[in-house]
C-alpha cells in the first residue's frame, strides 16, 4: 500500500514539471516574433539600393559584365544619361551598390522592324558591347542598348565607332559628375501622341 500511495505522488509531479519548459518555451517563441518584427524595416532597404540617389564611381574597369533582365533595372537606368548616334541609342547611371561590375540590357522596339530585324540589331549590339565595355565601361554602372534604324544594317565597322564614341562620352560624363535632365521634349511628344508609348 505504501508503494501504491507513492505511484501517484510520482506521476503527478512528473506531470507538472513539463508544464515549466513549455512556459519558457512560449516565452523563447515570444522573443522570436518580436526579433523578426525587428528586422523587417530592414528588408526594403537591400530591394531599394537602385533607386537611391547616384553614388559616387571611380574610373576602374568592370571586373565583369553581367546582364539586365529586370524591367525596374531599365526603368531605372532610363532616369540617367544618354548618348545618341547613328545607329545606337546607349543609356547609362550609377548604382548605389559600389559594385565592380557593369550590367547591360538590350532593347529593339517594333519602330526598327519586325522581329527578325530586332533580333538581328540586339544580336549586334550584344557583340559590340561585348568587346567594347570591358575596356570603356565603368564599375557599378547599368547600361542600356536601344537599337535604331541602322542598327542591323550599318557596317560593323560603323556600328563599332558608334559604340565606344558613346561609350567615351558617358564615362567622361559620369566621371564629372553630370545629373541627367528631364527630357521634356519626349514628354510633351509622348502626351500628344498616347499612341507612340506602345510602339
């Protein structure tokens, strides 16, 4: 009988003493959601690095080149500076990640042609930016292609001058520091002719 009484007395203490860590454990949860709570303010500001105003640069080459893929890189790059040629239009601006590496992106509206025509101009472009950007491209640079005209017709030789001369210029722009400015005249044209935004 004396065993039997003492049975019960085990059990339940056995029973209360889980009641403890499962009392620590709701606070340690407790803890967890008020430290993620925390961060999460953080999170914008890795997603929002390009929309920052224009970092400063040096005049270092780009370890590498990597593409743009993301419509909000080219929305993005389209806010900065622009050099227009016979066959290219190359837009160019600083990111604010001070990163080694340049990215371009490529672009051929229905203006130029069908598709055969805007794959051949992206198709050039890409060759040229190839071997002209590591040499007069900058580190921590977007830079956009737009395909003209000429683009998929002019001698490649022509096409290349038209390349680095633009090139050339946007470095020595973007070295001095120059702020892009609104293009009015595309705007003014852009509200009168609604039609033209969806060549």
């Amino acid at each position: 009988m004396s065993r039997e009484t003492d049975i019960p007395t085990e059990q339940s203490c056995s029973q209360t003493s889980p009641r403890l860590p499962l009392a620590d454990g709701h606070k340690g949860r407790t803890q967890g959601v008020g430290a993620s709570a925390r961060q999460r303010p953080q999170a914008p500001v890795g997603l929002s690095a390009q929309v920052l105003p224009d970092a400063q640069i040096t005049s270092e080459p780009p370890s590498r080149v990597e593409r743009l893929r993301v419509r909000r890189d080219f929305l993005f790059t389209a806010g900065g500076l622009a050099e227009r040629k016979r066959s290219v239009v190359i837009q160019a601006r600083i990111r604010s990640d001070a990163s080694d590496v340049a990215s371009v992106g490529f672009t051929a509206t229905k203006k130029i042609g069908g598709a055969v025509v805007r794959n051949r101009a992206k198709r050039r472009l890409r060759e040229a930016a190839n071997a002209l950007l590591p040499k007069y491209g900058l580190a921590g640079v977007n830079y956009v292609f737009i395909a003209r005209q000429d683009t998929g017709v002019r001698m490649w030789s022509g096409l290349l001058d038209d390349v680095e001369t633009a090139l050339i210029s946007l470095r020595r722009r973007l070295l001095d520091g120059e702020t892009p400015k609104p293009n009015r005249r595309r705007s003014a044209r852009g509200a009168s002719h609604p039609q033209s935004r969806k060549a």
